[in-house]
C-alpha cells in the first residue's frame, strides 16, 4: 500500500527467470512500512458461504495474493479468477489474503494456515511463492498447491501460467495499422524475460500490418506507480509515438495517450473503462478459465500434477473488445486473426516461427524453425526483434 | 546527445515536470506549514490516500471537480485532525502516530475504496492554456497549459511565503514552532494554533492526493500515490522549511522524473533505481549536515519540531 515509488507491488517476481532479490532491491530503504502494514490491516478474508444448492460439505480454496486486489492489474485479475471460479462450480468455497510478502517466512505461514484450515486446493499467485508453496506441500500431501508463473513441480505441486504473449501479437497487428506515425511507444516495467517476450510477440504483431513501423520501449522499474507509468508515456508522446501500448498495472499510460488525443494498448484489464478514447483493445487474463479446471480436477479425483501454459485456444488469455476507433477492415483482419488462435491453427510457437532478425537485423531465427518454450520463458529471452528501440538494461 | 541539449527536449522535460510535481508540491507545503508549527507529520501519504479517493468519491456524487477537490481537502483535514487530537491534544509521541496514520489510510482508503476502483471519474482537471501567456514560445508551453490546480499551487506558493515570513500570523505560527513557552507567554495559544497548523497541512496533503486522482491519473485505485507522501515529508528538509525552495524541490524531482524517460528515449543510459533514490539521498545529506546545532539554524528547521509542548514544563 504505501512505499516509495511503488515498491509494494514492484516485488511481483512473477516472470520466469526473474531474480528471486528483485523485490528487496527495489524496495530499498523505505521498505520498512511494508511488513507492519500487513500487520495493521490484517487478514482480509473474503469467505462465501458454500451454496445450499450444492449440498454436501463444500470444496475448500484458498489463493494468496501479492497486492490488494483493488489493484486494478495482476492481483485484480486473479481475484475476478477466484469469483469466476465461484460462480462456475457451486460448491466451493474460496478464501484469499491479499499483500503477502514473497519471503519464505510470510508466505510459508499464510500457505500454511491456509493447508491446516483445511482447504483442498492453494494456489499461489507469484513468482516469489515458488519455494514457499513446494516446502509447504511437502508437510500436506492431501493438498493440491498450484503455483502461477513459476517451475518446480512436486506430486502435490504444479504450476500454471499463460500464453498473454498472442493476444498481445494480435494488439500489435491492430496498432501497427492505426499508427500514422509510424512510431509506437511501449512502457516496459522490468526488463525480464516475461516482459522482453510480451514487447517481441507485439513488435512482430506490428511489423507484420506495417513494416515500416517500430516501437519505442521505455523501462519504468515498477509494476505499480500511476504517476510515474504516465510520465514514461508523455516522454514516447513528445518522442512522436502515437500509439502506446504497456506492460504495467495502471492505465496511466492510456490516460495520457487519451489527453494527446492518440491510442493505445492497455492490460491486465480491459482498461478502456479509464480511457475510452484511446484504447484499442487490451490483452486480458481469464484466471477462472484454469482456477476452474483445476478444482474440477480435484474433485473428480483426476487431478495429477503438471506444467500447464495455457494459451487462447484454452480461454485463460483473451483480447478486451476492440474499441469503435478501429475501422471495419482492421477490424475483421483482426477478427480473422482472433479465431485462428482461437481454433489452435496458430499458437505462440507460430508467432516466433522465423524468419525473424534481431535488433541489428542479423537472422536470429531462420525461416521454418520456431523459438522452443525453453527459449521462449527462460533466460534467454535477452533480445529485442528488428523494429524495436530501446536497450534491454542489466538487472 | 545533442537531442538532449536542445531547447525542445529541454521544454518538454520541464513541461512535464510541472504537473509530475504538483501532487508533491500541495502535501509538501502542507507537511512545511505543520513543521513550522512544531508538529511532524509522517502521516502525509495516508492523507494523500485518503484525499485521493475522498476526491473521487465527492466528484462522483457530485459531477463536478471542484466540490471534489473539496472533499479531498476535508478529507485530508479530518485524518489530521486526528494526528492533532493525539499529538497536541494528548502529547503522544508524534512519530509513532504520523506511521500509524499513514498505514491506517493506506488500509483505510483500500476498504472504502473497494467499489469504486476502476470506476471513470465524470468530471477531471484537464489542461487550460491561459490567453496570451500560453503563446510565449517556451515558457508559455511550460508554465501555461496546465490544469487547474497547478495554477492554484503557483499563487499557493509565494502567497505561503509571505504568510510564513512577513504576517502578524506568520510570526506566531513560526514562534510555536521554535519557541512554544516564549510564545505562551506571550499569550498564543500554542495548543490551539498548533493543532490548527496540523489540520491546514493535512488539509493540503488532501488536495495532493486530488491532484492525482482528479488531475494526471484520474479514477480510484488502491495505493495510487505510490509513495509520494513520503517524498513529499523529505523534501521540506531538503526546502529548508521555505515554500519558495518547496517548490523548486517539487519540480525538480518532477523533472528528474520525467527526464529519466525522455534520456533513455535518446540512448543515454540513466538507471531509474538511481534517480528514484536520489530525493532521500539529498534529505539524507541534509539530516547529516542539521546534526550540527549550528547548521540546524542555518537551514532553517524549526526548534522545536517533534516536541510535544506542556505548559508545566516551561522554562
């Protein structure tokens, strides 16, 4: 909640890859609130009461967030996840605490009140939950722990994340053709391997309905900070850009695309609600889509433990309607487009299938071969595509 | 590099300086006016807050930002009300109760605010050229195409210097702040006029929250002043206590702030973490130098900032 520059949710270690000390480094010296602030406002958990309908003693989950979930970005989304999830399977009963710190004293003692209160299914919604969840779950076999975003796996532990890179490749075809600049800027919050994947896969959407385009990329160093995203966004204004997409939890960059009376790209949201004007669409998550399955799984008691990387084929990631800016044919382009990811006839692979250069415009890969998931999620995701402006700084 | 040495981008970095610096102009002046008085007040970024959502709330109810701002400045007054009832009423420890405040609104503003995120404001403070002035090349894009509460914070400023320095008023406010017993004596009412200070400054911070929920980023969402508060606390001792400098700490960090983007834009590589440190860095070298009595008064700080006054103690 409170915290210099953002801090709080700056810790959302969520990218695979990411360095697990993110959080305290940008946190530094003024982090000293954040521990007590979780203190004062307590746990705040939202308990339904199980439906009568269902009958039976209803299936308790649990989800531990990173921020509040009045954050309008990556905690928000889970949460509207956890009431789809409500809303899909009448017999459950969800509980949540928002702001857990991600160091293994706190996070470890949230996951494991919530193992002892007997609730069958945890998920853990960031990248910092990773070894809490896998020690927890050692001490509860009976319990199904899913962690988002992260890579270990044990019998009672998988993990889950999304493919929100080809909505964004589809949001980069549209504003490819809505610039009349030629010039798109992108407010970057760290330059992690999720975030690098999400500015490429929208580079090439770009490229592809405008090869004369590029896109600007500016690093904010914060998930969270709305005065601070919209400052990144006015400096890509003054720079000439006229559509600006994001990778930040607040629509202060499309407020500010609005004010100059040009577009933009929002997510997490469908962040046309604060930006009518300029926003041409926004990728989204569909956390119910995967919460749903999962305890359905359970229930049936055919859950295993797994890896899953759901895409739009699956419904977890989804573009917000397109804004009534966008003129019919880009439109139906975009549309045509949509529902080949949709139906599975394309995919993130075929989004990074190559040709495809890198900055410096040599052939980074060739045409045919397509990156692989290792390639995609992991490390080495240090390179920008041809088109893009801007350095990928050392963290 | 020679992008960056030009007139335009210059007036660009400075264009956005202004409004990037308001919010923490309007909590920074308020937490200055408190000072003066003798009462810290680390409670500044859950006025902010609350101010916030307290101004999208009233505009919401009424349509209009105006009775918005408002209700961001009672807001911000009623959580210093607070502050003061247990600082001067009761003499508590004034630290203690500034943190508490300031998670109290940063949890507080969260539990009202819930349904009210994401919710569009009707009304905003939009930017208005002022006629002819808006025209002077440069300064005019600069100073002169902004909104409304930047034109407001301009006449704040100066007016607050005058105030603090040159009324009847502002001897007294200044002298319960350095010495609260001689001030006594002289028949102020030094509980009285500190509380009222304490108020004025939560009343301030109230309308900086405003500035950024009605003004750069309009609409509710939990936490929004990331932090500004702080900022805002730490740049009265880098002013000195003197609103003219207030300012000039306020838009200096507007503009580093700004400026970082636009010199990443131009290919030079300036770490946003470094730059973001840097106001605590300057506060913390100014702490270093007040340690000195001698350079204490030198810059300015109020005596008796920070202790509670009891008339039985006096002398």
């Amino acid at each position: 909640m409170n915290g210099t520059a953002g801090d709080e949710r700056d810790g959302r270690r969520r990218a695979l890859g990411a360095r697990a000390t993110r959080r305290t480094v940008v946190r530094g010296a003024v982090g000293v609130g954040l521990g007590l602030s979780v203190v004062v406002r307590g746990p705040r958990v939202g308990a339904q009461e199980g439906s009568p309908a269902g009958g039976g003693e209803p299936i308790k989950v649990a989800f531990v967030y990173v921020s509040t979930i009045g954050d309008m970005g990556w905690t928000w989304a889970h949460d509207q996840g956890r009431q789809g999830l409500e809303r899909n399977l009448p017999n459950v009963e969800t509980s949540y605490q928002e702001a857990v710190p991600e160091n293994a004293a706190d996070a470890e003692r949230v996951i494991r009140d919530f193992a002892q209160q007997g609730n069958r299914v945890v998920f853990t919604t960031s990248f910092g939950y990773m070894d809490p969840t896998i020690n927890v779950a050692e001490d509860f076999p009976e319990t199904t722990f899913v962690h988002i975003s992260g890579f270990k796996t044990a019998e009672n532990v998988a993990t889950g994340f999304g493919k929100i890179e080809e909505p964004r490749y589809v949001s980069g075809l549209i504003a490819g053709r809505m610039t009349t600049a030629n010039r798109l800027g992108y407010v970057a919050a760290f330059p992690i391997p999720e975030v690098i994947r999400g500015i490429n896969a929208f580079a090439l959407g770009v490229r592809r309905a405008n090869p004369a385009a590029s896109v600007q990329v500016v690093w904010t160093n914060t998930w969270f900070n709305p005065q601070q995203e919209r400052a990144a966004a006015e400096a890509l204004l003054d720079g000439g850009a006229d559509v600006i997409a994001q990778h930040q939890d607040t629509a202060g960059p499309q407020q500010a695309a609005q004010e100059r009376g040009v577009y933009g790209v929002g997510y997490n949201a469908d962040m046309s609600v604060q930006a009518p004007e300029a926003v041409l669409t926004s990728p989204i998550w569909h956390w119910d889509v995967f919460y749903t399955q999962v305890v359905q799984q359970v229930l049936d008691g055919t859950w295993e433990s797994n890896q899953y990387w759901g895409g739009w084929k699956d419904g977890l990631v989804d573009l917000a309607p397109i804004g009534p800016m966008v003129p019919a044919e880009v439109r139906a382009e975009a549309e045509a487009e949509i529902a080949r990811f949709k139906s599975g006839e394309r995919d993130i692979f075929a989004i990074f299938t190559g040709p495809i250069n890198d900055q410096s415009g040599a052939e980074k890969v060739p045409a045919g071969a397509a990156l692989t998931a290792e390639q995609l999620l992991g490390a080495e995701m240090d390179w920008f595509v041809e088109g893009v402006e801007g350095d990928i700084p050392e963290m | 590099m020679d992008e960056v040495l030009s007139v335009a981008f210059l007036t660009s970095v400075l264009a956005a300086a202004i409004p990037a610096g308001t919010a923490i102009l309007y909590a920074c002046l308020g937490e200055l006016l408190c000072e003066r008085a003798g009462v810290l007040n680390l409670g500044v970024e859950g006025m902010m807050l609350m101010g916030a959502l307290g101004g999208v709330a009233a505009t919401l109810w009424s349509g209009s930002v105006w009775v918005g701002t408002l209700g961001a400045l009672l807001v911000g007054a009623g959580m210093a009300s607070i502050h003061a009832v247990l600082t001067v009423g009761l003499g508590a420890n004034q630290v203690v109760s500034g943190l508490a405040l300031t998670l109290f609104g940063g949890g507080f503003s969260a539990f009202l605010g819930q349904d009210l995120v994401g919710r569009p404001v009707p009304a905003t403070f939009g930017d208005l050229a002022v006629p002819v002035l808006a025209d002077i090349p440069e300064i005019g894009r600069i100073l002169f195409r902004q909104d409304a509460l930047v034109y407001v914070s301009y006449a704040l400023v100066p007016l607050l210097w005058l105030f603090i320095g040159r009324t009847r008023a502002g001897l007294r406010l200044r002298a319960v702040g350095e010495r609260p017993e001689a001030a006594d004596a002289m028949g102020v009412s030094v509980g009285r006029l500190r509380a009222l200070y304490v108020v004025l400054g939560g009343a301030l911070a109230g309308v900086g929250g405003a500035a950024i929920s009605l003004g750069t980023n309009p609409g509710w969402q939990e936490g929004m002043t990331a932090g500004r508060g702080r900022i805002a606390v730490a740049l009265v001792i880098f002013a000195g206590w003197n609103p003219l400098r207030a300012a000039l700490g306020a838009y200096l960090f507007g503009g580093v702030e700004a400026g970082q983007f636009r010199l990443q834009g131009a290919g030079v590589p300036v770490s946003s973490f470094f730059l973001n440190m840097l106001p605590y860095l300057f506060t913390i070298a100014v702490l270093v130098l007040a340690t000195r009595e001698a350079a204490r008064r030198r810059l300015g700080g109020p005596a008796a900032l920070g202790r509670p006054y009891a008339r039985e103690e006096r002398g």
